[in-house]
C-alpha cells in the first residue's frame, strides 16, 4: 500500500506544483503577452503581481478542500484539487494575447491564477496528511519527505522544460509561444492524473500505530504550539524557496546572463533539492525530527551571505550552478523532517485541515509577495545582495521556530531524549487517543 499511495500521491503532487510553478519561470515573457507597457519594469512587476494573485486564494482553498478531506476522505479532495488546476493551466495556456482581445487577457489570466491558488491551497494537507497515514510508523519520515520532493521535481521540470525550449527556439518565438507549450505540457497531464488518483486507497479511518513522542502534553496545548511554530516554520520555507524559485528571473533581469544558463541555475539547485528532502526524510527516521531540522538549517543560514556575494562579484556559471546548488542542497534538508514532525503532531481529525491552512496562510503572505518584494527592493537599492539579506531573515525566524519544536519520531528515548534504537515502541490503544 505504501509504495502504491506515495507514487500516486507523489505524481499528482509534481504534476500540480509543475502547473502552478511554470508561470514563474516565464514571468518576463507572460508579462510582455499580457501586461505590455513601455517600461519592462513595469511589466515585469504586473506579470509578478498576477503570479502573486495566485496565492491570494489559496487559504480558501486550504480551508474548503482541508477540512472536507477530514470530513469525506483524502481521496476525493485530492482529486478536486488535481481537476481545478489542470483546468486552470488550460485556460493559462489557450488565452490571447492582450493585442488580441485587450483587458480580457489579463483578467482571464488573473482568473486562473486565482484557480490555481484555490486549487494548490487543498493540495498539501490532504496529501502530507494522505503520505503520513499510508507508511509504517518507521518510514514516515521517508514517505512524507516525498512530499517537499515532489515540489522540487515540479520546479525541476519546469526548469528543465525552459531549458529545453530556450535552447532549441529564437529569442523572439520563446517569447510570442514558447512559455505556452509548458504550459500545455501540464495541461496534457489531466488524464492521467485523474485516473492515477481515482484508483489510490483510503487512508482517513486507517488505524494508525499509537507510538510515544518526547515532550507529551495537553492535546489543545500541543495542538496551538504545533501549529503557531509550524506557520513561522513554513514561512521561512516558503521565502527560501519562492526566492530560489526566482533566480531565473533575477540571473536574467539583474545578472544579465544568457537564458540557458538562467534556466540551468534553477535546473540545478531543485535537481539537488531533490535530493536533499529525500535524504531528509531518511535522516529524520534515523535520528528523529529535531536535530534534522536544526543542523541543517544553522549550516544553511551561515552558507546564504558567502554564496550570493560570490554569485554577485564573479558572476559566473561556476558561482552560479555550484552556489545555488550547495545552498539548496543543505537548506532544504530541514523541512522534510518538519513536514512529517508536523504531520505527526496533529491529530487525525484536523490533519488534513490545519496543515493545508497554515502552509496556505503561510505561502499567501510570504510567498505570493517574496519575487515582488524582491525584485522591489533590487530596482530601489541597486544591490544584487538582495535576496540574500531577504534569504538570511527568513532562514533566522525558521530556525528559532525550529528549536522549540517538540520531537514527534516514534523512536524509543532514554529520559534525556538520547535515541537508544530505532524500532518504534507501540502503546495499550486506550493509552493514546487520537
């Protein structure tokens, strides 16, 4: 069951972040098609400001397709999330241009990114929550880590496509049509992605192993720490990564380098990202959630200023692919191992809900205004140090979160929270209520 409901939850997952993410890899040429003026500033910033308008939506989202996955089943709200996207990204990719039917253009595109942002706000919860609950107590570290990579794989097929299409097209045709065939690409996965889902097992009334955490306490208590740390938590998350997610615009925009090795930059760093959250899934079931999280994101935080002034002054592909790729590489580590500590410490009941609401509260604030903030700040200051100072703060809130998060891995502990073994020590079923 498990190696089943992780590949379909997986490859639904990819394929929704793929449709939502794209638009940011083309943002500039987006903005030309449907938001022309005479200042490319300017129109970068209203094609940034639609991208963002997709976020707007998504705590609605989060809250409407959450809770109703708690109520009817992880299934079923996954699958409404899948079809919302997928027609969304439709109407991204067929909508003429603003020279072809002026305001209608850029308010049918807002329309999608508001789809789309309603769609990808039910989209995490039911599907971290959906990963948890399928996987064996030990390996639910490994199987939710999946979720985090999921996103880096979509980032890295739509770098990879951009790649592809920046290489073998003109300047000029990538322009007029070359973003509108990655988003046909994502578009064309509606089929399969309903089918995949359609046939994936229940998971809402599966029993689930009663195991012990570290710091028990009050479940209402326990449940408003959780979720409070857990939203600044997703907030250094969701910068870090909406910021990475923007180096190809900014190694275009602000560096001024070529098209293929912008869409390389970002080729590289989520290829590495990859990874990284698998591996941090599997560390978290080896050594528990918190040192994982911790370790990592300290080395992290110390890495983010050394390798943007490098990129900065060098500006090369070197700087570049390798800076980036290090950087994403140790930061993502952390929050795969939060993702499942997350999942774990919130009752079955409001899994689904409370997680897709405070990652879509999260993202909504944080992350639909990291790439215009951004790209704000380096027209006013001049500084391609930037994202970095921007990088450095989120990377901060994130780890002092990080270090007064209870430890939630099923692991027998000795009484200063030492890990003796690895095998997963059950409770009497009336010791724990869910």
């Amino acid at each position: 069951m498990t190696s089943r409901a992780v590949l379909g939850a997986t490859i639904g997952n990819i394929l929704e972040f793929y449709d939502f993410g794209t638009y940011s890899f083309f943002a500039i040429q987006i903005g030309q098609a449907f938001f022309p003026t005479t200042d490319s500033f300017a129109s970068l910033m209203l094609s940034l400001a639609t991208f963002g308008a997709g976020f707007v939506t998504r705590p609605i989202g989060a809250i409407v397709l959450g809770s109703y996955s708690d109520r009817a089943g992880r299934r079923p709200a996954m699958t409404a999330s899948f079809t919302m996207m997928s027609a969304a990204v439709l109407l991204l990719a067929i909508t003429p241009s603003y020279e072809t039917i002026g305001l209608a253009a850029p308010s049918l595109v807002v329309f999608a990114r508001l789809l789309q942002g309603f769609a990808l706000g039910g989209e995490v919860g039911p599907t971290t929550a959906y990963l948890m609950e399928a996987a064996p107590a030990e390996a639910r570290g490994l199987a939710v880590s999946f979720q985090p990579a999921s996103q880096q794989i979509a980032a890295t097929a739509g770098a990879l496509v951009g790649e592809i299409l920046s290489l073998t097209m003109t300047s000029e045709a990538l322009n007029a049509y070359g973003w509108r065939i990655a988003l046909s690409l994502g578009a064309a996965t509606l089929p399969f992605g309903l089918w995949l889902r359609s046939g994936l097992p229940e998971t809402l009334h599966r029993p689930e192993a009663h195991v012990l955490v570290t710091q028990p306490g009050g479940q209402s208590r326990a449940d408003r720490r959780i979720i409070s740390l857990g939203f600044v938590i997703l907030a250094s998350c969701t910068i870090t990564t909406y910021v990475t997610g923007y180096m190809t615009t900014y190694a275009m925009n602000t560096l001024h380098v070529s098209a293929p090795l912008a869409f390389a930059i970002t080729l590289i760093s989520n290829a590495g990202g990859i990874a990284a959250a698998l591996l941090g899934g599997l560390l978290a079931d080896r050594a528990g959630r918190r040192r994982i999280m911790i370790w990592p994101q300290v080395s992290a935080l110390l890495m983010t200023y050394p390798v943007f002034l490098w990129i900065a002054e060098s500006r090369s592909a070197f700087a570049l692919l390798g800076g980036l790729g290090a950087l994403t590489l140790i930061g993502t580590i952390p929050y795969s191992a939060f993702y499942v500590s997350m999942a774990e410490g919130l009752p079955r009941n409001i899994r689904g809900g409370a997680f897709a609401t405070i990652y879509a509260f999260a993202i909504a604030i944080f992350g639909g205004t990291a790439q215009p903030i951004v790209t704000w700040l380096i027209h006013l200051t001049g500084s391609p140090l930037v994202p970095a100072w921007y990088m450095l703060f989120a990377a901060a809130a994130g780890l002092f979160a990080m270090l007064m998060m209870p430890e939630t891995a099923p692991l027998n502990l000795t009484p200063d929270h030492k890990r003796t073994f690895l095998m997963p020590r059950r409770l009497p079923r009336h010791s724990r209520e869910e």
